[in-house]
C-alpha cells in the first residue's frame, strides 16, 4: 500500500473514532454493534493493524455511518 492509501485509511479510522467518541460510545458497543470483536477494534483505532474494507464498512454501519461519505470527509481533510 503506498503511502496516500495509509494516510487515507488512518483518516477513515480516526474519523470513526472520533463520531464514536463524540457520541460517547464505548469501543465494546461498536464491537456488538458491527461483530467484530473489542480487541479488533481497539487494534484498529490504535493503528496497530489496517482494517479490511469490510471491517471499516462494518465499523461505519455500527455507527449508522455511509463509509463512502466518511472516505469523501478524509479525503477533503488529506489535501
């Protein structure tokens, strides 16, 4: 992955990250909510690991989020 494509995805998860936390929601509600587990989500918002697209779809539906609206909002905040 070059390096546009890891900053975009970065954004992407701390985009998720921050609505989750604007909302006041715990990392294990978006764990129920997607079916991904809490330690993957913890792993993914920490950088520790890049999410698949469907884990950052899933991510973006547990937050009743469009992940094509969140990928437009990171790529505006990247130029």
């Amino acid at each position: 992955m070059d390096r546009h494509a890891r900053a975009l995805c970065a954004k992407v998860i701390s985009l998720l990250q921050q609505e989750r936390e604007r909302r006041e929601l715990s990392k294990y509600f978006v764990a129920q909510e997607s079916g991904l587990s809490p330690q993957t989500i913890a792993y993914v918002e920490n950088g520790d690991r890049n999410p698949t697209l469907e884990t950052a779809l899933r991510m973006a539906q547990a937050l009743d989020l469009d992940l094509a609206d969140v990928i437009k909002q990171a790529r505006k905040q990247l130029k």
